[in-house]
C-alpha cells in the first residue's frame, strides 16, 4: 500500500468505491467484459465477521434483482438460502390473521441475508481474474476534474491519493462520489426524509428451529399511523422492523423505558410479543434508522464518473425494491456497453436519461405503498378492492397486470408500471361503488362496467 | 491572528459566518441587542476592492428591505443613491414600449448596487462597538457536535480551529454551515436548478452620464423563452441581465462567436443593441451564471448554529426578493429575540418554523414570476388582465391586494400573499371570458360578477 503517493491505472481499469451488493455485482459485470476492475471498500471484510451479523436485516429479491444474479450465473445459488414469500398476512390488534398472495400462484419474492449475499457475491469477486478488492479503504475526497481520489487506508490510518481513469460510485445512500459530484455547477439534488424511523427487532425460533409464524409469508402489523413487519430467516427466527413516529403519541419519544415498551408491545402487536423475549434489550441496544429519499442528477460527470444503485437514488424500503433497483442499474449498464460498443460516453447518458425516470417513479411507488401497508391493507374495502383487481387480471390478463406484480415480478420499466398502477386506481375507483362483495363482480352490470372500462384502456 | 490553536470565546458571544449583505446586516442587529460579535467573510474587504465593481449587478430593494434598513437607521442613506422604479416597461421586438405600473403612483422599487450596499452595511458594522470583521477567512469546515469552526487565514494560508457558542451561517447559497447541518441525521434538502443561465450585459450612458432609456423603470424584453431585463445605475448606465437557455436553438450553447451574438440582438432586440457597445466583449468575458433555488430544514441545530439569507433559502431572482427575503429574516429574528427573551433554543425553533413556509411560497412566486415575465408579459391578454385587476383593487382596496404590490409593498408573510395571489387568479380566471376591453369593466353584468365574487372571497 504505497502512502502518499499517486498510482497510475491503465486507460481502461475501473474504479468502483463500494464494495456492497451493487458494487460487488457491477465488478462481476465489468470484469467479465474485459476490464480491469479495482473495488474500493470503506467497511471491513464481511467474511471475517462473526455469523452474528447474518441474522439481522434481510431483502426482498424479486424478477428484477434475480435477472441481475442470472446475468452472472448466481441466481440458482443464492435462491438455495433464500426463503420464498407467496403473500402478505396482516395481523390486526386481536392476532387475527388475512392473507394476501402477491401474484400468481407460483409467484414470490425472497428473504435473503444482506450479509449471505454480500458475502457470496464478493466470494465470487475474489475469484474473478482481473478484480482486485481492497477493504478498510475510505474516501476522503473526489476531484473529478482530475480524476483524483483521496482515500485513507484505515489500519495504518494513512492518507493517499490516487487517479481513476473511470469511476463508479456504488457508495450508497450517503455516497462521496455524489457528494463531490454536489459541488459541480447545476448538479439538482434532494434527500428527504420520512417522520419515521425503524427499529430492528427479533421474533425467535421455535422448538429445534421452527418457525413460530407462517413460514412462507412476509408478516405485516398494520396499525395506521405506524407498522411492524416481519420477514422469515433460515434459522426459524423472523427479523422484524418497526416503522414508527419519531414524535407524537405513538412514537420512539414517547417509548423511553422498558416497561413502557413492553406495555406497548402487548397492547398493540399481542401474537407477536410474546414471541419476542429480548423485545426491550433489542429496542434499546439497536439504533433507529432514519428512511431517506434521495434523488439527483446528473448521474455522471462527463465519461469518468457514474453513480449508481443508492448513491444515484436512494429509496424507502417499502416496496422491497432497492436492492432490486441497484440490481438493475447493473442489467442496464450492461446491456448497453454491449450495443454502444464501449462508448462511455454514450453509454453514461442515455443511462441516466433512460434509467431516471424509472428510479423517480419507484421512489414515489416506495412512500405511497409505504401508506398502503401500514394503513389501507387493514381497511375491509381495500382488501375487497385487491380481491377484485385479482379477478380483473384473472379474466384480463393481457390488459391488467396490478401494480405490485408489474413492478415486483416483470421487467417493465418502473415509470411504466406506475403510471399504468394510476390508470389503474382511477378505474377501481369508479368500479369500486358498484361493488360490495367478491360476488358482486359477476354481476351484469358489474361485468358490463369492467368490460366498458377494458375497451378504453 | 493565532495559527493552529483555539481560541474560547465568552458564552454570550455570537459568530457569524459571512458579511455579505445579510450578516453585515445581522450583525448590526445582534451588536446593538449588546452581543458581542465576530464576523468571518471569505472574500477580501470590497471596500478596498477599485470602482469598477460597483457598477455592476444591481439589486431592487422593495418594502421588507427597508423595514430591515430602518431598524438600524440607514434607510434614507441607501434612498439617496437608490433609483425609484415604478414599473415595468416592456420592449417588443419591433421596439414598442408598454408600461406597466408596479402598484399605486408613489409605489417603487429601488435599483441599488449590491455592492455600494455592502460597503455602507460594513462601514457601519465597523463603527459598531463590539463588532470585529474579519476578511479573506475561509471556512472549512463546520463540527457542529463539538462547536468548532476550522478556517483558513488566505493571505496566509494558515489552517486553524476556533470554538464558537452561537453560529450564524449567512454564508450564502453554497453556505458551508448548512453543508455541515446537511450531514446530520434527518436534514432535509434539495438544490434545483433552471434550465437558463444569466449573463450580465451593459447598456451604456448617454451624453453626460444621460439615461438612453426611461430612468425610472425596470426594463424586459420579454420574447417567450428567454428575456432581457435592464436597472438603471446612478451613471446613466444600465445594467442588463440576459436570461437565456443553456441549450436549444436560441441559447447559449447556439452563440459561439461575436457575428452570432451582434445578428442575435440586432433581431432580437434591436432597440436595445445599439445602446450596447461592449455587448461582445460583455458577454465573451463574463461568466454565464446559474439559477438555483436551495430548500432545506431544519434550519437549525440545537441552540448553536442558525442558517439565514440564501443559505435557508436561496431563490432564483426573478420577484426582485431574494435580498430583501433575507433582510426580512433580521427583522423577524430581531422581534423574537425581543419577544422570547433571548431564550435561542425557543427563538430558533419558533423562527425556522414561522418562517420556513413563507419563504417556501417566495420560493414558488419566483419561479412563478420568471414565466410571467419572460412570456406572459407579452401578452396583450395578460396586460389587459392586469389592468382589470387594477380596477378591482381601486374599487375593493380592502379586499383585493395584487400579487406583486402585496410581495413588494406590503409585509404580509409570503404565504398568505401567495394564497391570495392564487385565489385571485382562480377569479380572474372566471371573469376574464367575460371580459374584452379595459370598457367592459364598467358593464353592468361585469361589474355584478365582480360583485358576485367579493361577496364570496
């Protein structure tokens, strides 16, 4: 590790600062079109953490992200450790339980560890000729008009510089490659946060590892103006997030000691509580999380620089999208190396122009399901609604596909998608006072209002 | 002036980082409530800086700003070098004038120079007891945990660190105090760009330091797209600012050579060219601006660190409001202060609350605004409008404020003028279909729907 100094990368070698799940897959991606890639790293080696670390936060994988691991061969691998999720079940404040299938019959997304796949993916890097991976190596500072990086090798806490020749900034929601980027002239940009934070929470396993809950099924606490929800892991635990006011009178402010929380608990989520025995050692030990939206654009600074994944537009995770997204950054990227033949600098913008509105769409998509889930699945005439539009897609297939499936297991472009979802709502919305039960669609006038309806979508 | 080393400053003490118009300003205020004051500029004394530069970019102070100067006693020193304008005057590309008044016949707005301001504001701010400035002192960084400024001495390029008890940042629209609040947890924030930039040009005087065009008025060529303003100088001069797409068929990027630009401004404004001798010298040497609007919150941090002026706030320019927005936070921070006995926590928390929603509505008004001049103007529609909104406001004086005069004139907070202004427009919108000449006004069945809608506002 040469301190202080500057070292020279050849005119084609990448340089991708963050070594996280999009970073690691965008360095597959790269390596195996023939370039030399260097992964830059702020965190230490994953894989020499304990298996502590593995239990806690799990993602959603859906179509998007399982194309981006096919891309590079991995899907079938990973899909061993993922645990499938055909639905939603609600719980409501008496441990009454509604299910919800989120597509067809064979239709799921998967609870994956963040950690297990960082780990495999990296695994994977690590044995990819031309990749090298350097861990505990933080940004400092970018130049990006002289493709300058000033990095701090954290062990030996020395500082140093170095050129890049091109520069992806796969660093996340709080990424320095956007932040230097901030500083260039008519860079728009926001972050924008939610009222809510979250919490970390365990539900433990049963007896010899089982699950004490609906095994295959992403569990949701619905309670109108806050939620939990609970996603399967292998080992029979369920990892659980509270969504949650940071004021108010239901909120982290107003919980400030164990008994009170536990009060809370059993008042409020009564079949879960007692399945959660370090309930009050979690709430206080774990920190609370802050939820940020965050756009900008550009993405890139002229052929050198291109952020991508979180650093390019970080979400809220109430659709299970945002590894999905990053994921797909990297299908994209790919994709269009291939037809633009290496012309990065055509590749860079029609990325950012093609890609940025799906990202806007899905950042919106995020917060609006952010208030489906924690209030509208509770309510008997939006579940009434749901089971309707099942049976609109049922008889149309070809002209309704609901939201949550387009965007959860199709490749249509996210901002497609969502404006489809709204044409969408605006006819459920004229449908919906001529129906009062599941029975009523099979009624002729009820047909004969879809059937109108279908012709002029 | 101590290298490298800390220096404590007394408890009631207060820093203000930037001396530009509103810190200088501020600081005036603050001394006079009996804090001492020190305030950190990173530009050098303009004071020492030649004449040249007070001829160019002109402010047009307008109701708040004075409101603000009279609080510290200098409002008629500025009134004498300020040029009155009392409207608006309109050139078409045939070079057809049309006059457009701003409010009632004494009403105006005042061209000042933004840097002759600066330089009585300093000289005041220097005569002050309890004040020090200090010129070419870099900021570099802001710890808000710890209270800590580290700055760079320029002339000397020393680096050294400076503890502060309260921190004022009214250091602009690129403020380096809300750069650090910016990397606090749950800082929202967002920098938009236009798609235009600016570039300042100069009509020149007449024989004898004469004015070529109408003293006492503000100037547009307003052509759809783009527009040219021009404020009179004391000199006779005026100066110009173009407004004008960065890319696009009339646009910078489209004039690249001195022959485009003398083709483009003889057909474009053809009345104003001639007038302009160092048009392309203008606008070769001077830099193409941009315009962003910066929105943030909080605009605090505990009871340490406040953001005020551009750097809560900054607008694009087009109301004429930015400076006088600013000037208009001194004023309101004064009263609380006044009102919540120095209590700072209670003082920041009730003024970035009160506050924000105003600015945010001036925010909205000036991008508004933009279209409105550089299209609408234009319009015979719209200037017959503006003269039926005119009769309305002489017949129902207590009931009808226009926009304009109610954000220039009056000090409403921005938010309820701009909730004036649109529900205004919502009736204009109603009578004008009835409406085709200034003489329609005084129809019966006019005059009984005008009637109609004063009984329902």
């Amino acid at each position: 590790m040469p301190a202080s100094s500057t070292v020279a990368t050849a005119e084609t070698s990448l340089t991708i600062l963050g070594g996280g799940l999009v970073g690691s897959l965008l360095a597959l991606y790269m390596a195996r079109r023939g370039f030399p890639v260097q992964v830059l790293e702020r965190r230490p080696d994953p894989r020499l953490a304990g298996p502590i670390e593995g239990r806690s936060i799990n993602l959603a994988l859906s179509d998007r992200g399982w194309r981006a691991l096919e891309g590079v061969g991995i899907a079938e691998e990973i899909r061993q450790v993922g645990i499938p999720m055909y639905g939603r079940v609600m719980h409501d404040q008496q441990g009454r339980l509604t299910s919800q299938p989120y597509g067809a019959k064979d239709q799921a997304i998967y609870s994956v560890s963040r950690a297990g796949l960082n780990r495999t993916l990296l695994d994977l890097v690590e044995q990819q000729p031309g990749v090298a991976v350097r861990f505990e190596q933080q940004c400092l500072n970018v130049d990006v008009r002289n493709r300058r990086l000033e990095l701090r090798d954290v062990p030996t806490d020395t500082v140093y510089e170095q050129q890049y020749s091109r520069l992806f900034g796969a660093d996340g929601a709080y990424s320095a490659v956007r932040g230097a980027l901030q500083k260039t002239d008519r860079f728009d940009y926001s972050q924008s946060y939610l009222e809510y934070g979250y919490k970390e929470l365990n539900i433990a396993a049963g007896p010899a590892g089982s699950w004490q809950l609906e095994k295959h099924a992403l569990h949701i606490w619905p309670r109108g103006q806050y939620m939990m929800i609970a996603l399967p892991n292998l080992d029979g635990t369920f990892t659980c997030t509270l969504f949650f006011p940071y004021e108010g009178p239901h909120s982290f402010a107003a919980l400030q000691t164990p008994a009170q929380v536990e009060f809370f608990f059993q008042e409020v989520f009564p079949d879960a509580a007692p399945l959660m025995p370090e309930l009050t050692e979690d709430f206080f030990q774990n920190p609370t999380g802050s939820l940020v939206t965050v756009r900008c654009f550009p993405w890139s600074y002229q052929d050198s620089v291109l952020l991508l994944g979180d650093a390019a537009h970080a979400i809220v995770p109430f659709y299970g999208q945002g590894m999905n997204a990053g994921f797909e950054d990297c299908t994209i990227l790919h994709q269009l190396l291939g037809e633009q033949d290496h012309d990065w600098q055509a590749v860079f913008d029609t990325f950012e122009r093609q890609r940025k509105p799906n990202t806007d769409a899905m950042a919106e998509m995020a917060v609006y399901n952010f208030e489906e889930m924690r209030d509208r699945v509770a309510d008997p005439r939006f579940l009434l609604q749901k089971k309707i539009e099942s049976k609109i897609s049922a008889q149309y297939p070809d002209q309704w596909v609901p939201l949550y499936p387009q965007v959860t297991f199709s490749h249509t472009p996210y901002a497609e998608a969502w404006a489809d979802g709204q044409r969408q709502d605006q006819i459920m919305a004229r449908l919906m006072p001529h129906i009062h039960s599941e029975a009523d669609y099979d009624q002729p006038e009820v047909q004969a209002l879809v059937a109108r309806e279908m012709a002029a979508l």
